[in-house]
C-alpha cells in the first residue's frame, strides 16, 4: 500500500491542477471528433461504407441523427479552442479543420438536434469570450441585440419545424405518451429493458382514453426509445434518477462557467440539449462523454464538499447505469414464439410473447397471441388482444384484418364483421402495400361469400 502511494504521488499534481485535468479531455474530446469527422469525409468520398444503406454519411454510428449529434455536441470546443488560443497556432489549426469539416457534414446529416446543440453551446462559448467586450456595450445595445437573436433563433427553429414537420409532431406526441409512462412506475422506474413495454402500453391506454386525435394516431409508432433520455431514464429507474442526472449536466455546465472553461461548458450544454431531443445514450461514446464531462467538472469544483462527497458517488452510479444501459434485442425471443405457434404449442408460444411484449412496443406479439387463442377457440382472449393491437398503432390495418377474419368464424358475426371490412377497406393507411392490397382483396371475398350487400363506399375502392 505505501509503495503505491509513493509511485503514484508524482501524479496528485496533476489530478489537482484543473488546467491538466481540462487539457487532457479536450485533447481526447477534440481527437474523437475529429476522428468521426475524417470518418465521415471518407464515407462521402465513397472509400469507407456507410453504417446505414439509405445514408451516405453516419460515421462510426448506424444513423446520421446520433453522428450529427456528436459532431455538433464537439463544435463549441473547437470554436473556443480557437479563440482563445491565438498565440498556439496548432491548437488554431485543429480547431479551424474541424470546424470546417463540421460545416461540410452537419447540413447533409439533417439532424436537427445536433444544429440546435451546435448551436446553443457555440452561443454559451461567445458569449463567455466576449464577456467584457458584452458588458462595454451598454444595455440598450444589449437588449437590442438579444432581441435581434431572439427574432433569429425563432425563424431558424421555424425553420427546423417545417423540414419535417411530421417527425416534430411525432416527437412532441412520443414525448406525451413517454410523459404518462413516466407516472405508472415513478419512484423506482420499470427498468431499462423494459421503457419501450412501457412506452407501449402507455400508447395504447392513450388511444383508448378517446383523447387522441386522427393526426395522432396517424403520427404513432413503435419506438424502441423515446427521443428523450430524461424521460427514458425516468421511466426506467424513476423520477429521482431523472432528476439527478439532469442535476448532474446542469452542475457541470456552472461548474466549467465559473471556472471560465467555456470550451467544456458549451459541451456540457450542446449535450443537454442533445439528451432532450434524441437517444445519446443507446451509444456507449455518449455515455463516456458524458461521463468524463461530469466527472471532471466536480474535480474542478471550489467546493471540496462537492469533490469529495460526490465525485466517487458520481463514477460509481454511472459506470453501474451505463453497464445496464444494454440494447434490447427481442428478434430471438420472437423467432422462438413463432416456432412454438407453428408447432401447435400455443401456450409456450404465449408465454415467450408476454414477455416480449413487457421490452417492445410493437403491436406484433398481440396479433400473435390472439392467433394462438383463436386457435386454442378462446374467441374472447383472441378478440381482446386483436382489439389492443388496433389501439397500440391505430394507423395499422392488419389488426381489424385479423378482427374481421375472426368475425366470419363460425357463429359469425356480420355486424362486428362488416365494421372491421369497412375500416379495412376505407381508412387511410400511413403506406401502402402490397399486404395492404391483399387484405382488401380477403375482406371483399369474405362480404360476398356470406352474401353481404356492399355499401357504396366500399365499393370506392
């Protein structure tokens, strides 16, 4: 033990001196980003491929959404480290190369979550550098051009909203229904493995309320996360954690503040942004960015208090929160199911399917179930879990297509039965398919075989 103290007592200096400490991580922070974004470059000259087929950029992720993020999250950095390292020009250097390369691969990435974090953490690094030049001003100046920011920053979030508005509104309506999830478990949470359950089953409760509206449930889905990880971390281990790790980044961004390390508290913002409005955390580089940011901040604290008391706390809550942080992967679960189905062996099926469905939000396993119960002829367990499916995705017909082919069993019946063929054959669907066109087809042979009369908007088809 002593001789590990002596050996590592040349180090103390360095673990106490905050200029170290932050100089080290930017140094990683600036390294990392300029990886991705020569990663990048190559992926558009077409020497690296792309992570994602319909992409041509994505970096080392699958998706361009999580790689502009990054990129951005790294840019009020680069734009400190440059303007305010004038008499080190190969800090200059670096900062000016990765600011270009991040002007030449945001726009094409389209993820406007990472230009607003870009954007916002650049803000807080200006402002920070030009502090005393600010307070020169005067306040009419001031407030002439905070309101000329403002007016700006409105267009340009106008702007964002009318790129898509279709994924905007489905983002303000998944955090909705996340919210409502969020209240089912709010001490203790349900688990990482089991939001996307949750989630789901919060949407279908949603949609049976009658609250929703048509454009809801044209808007839903079945996400796998909820584009919030305040939120996802609340609905998996509760309002406390949510709150302590929204406390935690908010603590890192005054800390870096105070000590005039604009850099890492633009950083620090860029990622609180990022964790409102898209899923940093199903990637282990964003949980160690996030880890490093924050830990480092609480060694740089003035208040030994907070060093000491929740620096060890801090490393140990997350290392053992990133570790549970696993993606959850139902494919083999589902593939067993169906298997089970096949060989007849409905309840095994069933079982395997109750379990899936507490980790996804698909409707898939309830249609799967009701199929096996209507096989096993327990027509009222089939008929409720065809009616949860309809709920958990409204836009989906294959639901009242297995409603309506359970309806015209023997004893049928032809009221419920022409309720579901109209839905089939009348209600808008979110894409068309060939399956879709098919199951029209089914529900028109099915209306002539039991001699039903078809009304005239059925026939419009």
């Amino acid at each position: 033990m002593l001789k590990a103290i002596h050996i590592s007592r040349p180090l103390l200096p360095v673990i106490r001196s905050g200029f170290s400490l932050t100089g080290v991580l930017c140094l990683l922070l600036i390294a990392s980003g300029l990886t991705e974004c020569v990663w990048g470059v190559l992926q558009l000259l077409d020497v690296v491929g792309s992570g994602h087929p319909r992409y041509p950029v994505t970096g080392s992720f699958y998706n361009p959404g999580p790689y502009g993020c990054f990129i951005g999250c790294l840019l009020p950095l680069a734009v400190w480290l440059y303007s305010s390292n004038r008499s080190n020009r190969y800090a200059r250097a670096l900062a000016a190369g990765y600011i270009l390369l991040c002007a030449l691969l945001m726009p094409g990435g389209m993820s406007r979550t990472g230009w607003l974090a870009a954007a916002a953490g650049t803000a807080v690094v200006l402002l920070g550098v030009n502090r005393d030049a600010i307070r020169r001003l005067g306040l009419k100046k001031i407030l002439l051009i905070a309101s000329a920011v403002c007016i700006v920053a409105a267009a340009a979030l106008a702007g964002a909203y009318m790129l898509k508005p279709d994924s905007a509104d489905g983002r303000l309506l998944l955090w909705k229904i996340a919210a409502s999830a969020l209240t089912g478990h709010p001490v203790a949470g349900v688990g990482w493995e089991y939001v996307a359950g949750a989630y789901g089953h919060a949407q279908e409760a949603y949609f049976a309320s009658g609250n929703a509206s048509p454009r809801d449930a044209m808007l839903a889905g079945t996400p796998a996360y909820v584009f919030n990880e305040y939120l996802q971390i609340g609905i998996a281990y509760g309002v406390p954690a949510m709150l302590l790790f929204a406390a935690s980044l908010v603590t890192a961004a005054v800390i870096y503040l105070r000590n005039r390390h604009y850099g890492l508290a633009g950083v620090t913002v860029a990622l609180i942004v990022v964790c409102f409005a898209s899923y940093p955390l199903q990637f282990l580089v964003f949980r160690v960015l996030i880890g490093l940011v924050v830990a480092v901040s609480l060694l740089l604290s003035r208040n030994a208090l907070l060093r000491t008391a929740l620096f060890i706390p801090f490393v140990l809550a997350w290392t053992c929160a990133c570790a549970d942080m696993r993606a959850v992967d139902i494919n083999p679960g589902f593939h067993h199911a169906q298997r089970m189905q096949q060989l007849r062996r409905y309840e095994s099926s069933n079982s395997e399917l109750q379990a899936i469905l507490r980790k996804s939000s698909d409707p898939m396993p309830l249609n799967l179930m009701g199929l096996n119960y209507q096989a096993m002829q327990m027509r009222d367990s089939a008929e409720y879990c065809f009616h949860r499916a309809a709920l958990r995705v409204p836009h989906r017909l294959y639901p009242h297509f297995l409603l309506m082919r359970l309806y015209a069993q023997s004893p049928a019946d032809t009221a419920l039965m022409i309720k579901e063929a109209d839905i089939l054959l009348t209600k808008q669907p979110k894409t068309h398919s060939p399956a879709i066109e098919q199951m029209r087809r089914e529900a028109r042979q099915i209306l002539s075989k039991h001699n039903l009369p078809m009304k005239q908007k059925l026939d419009r088809e």
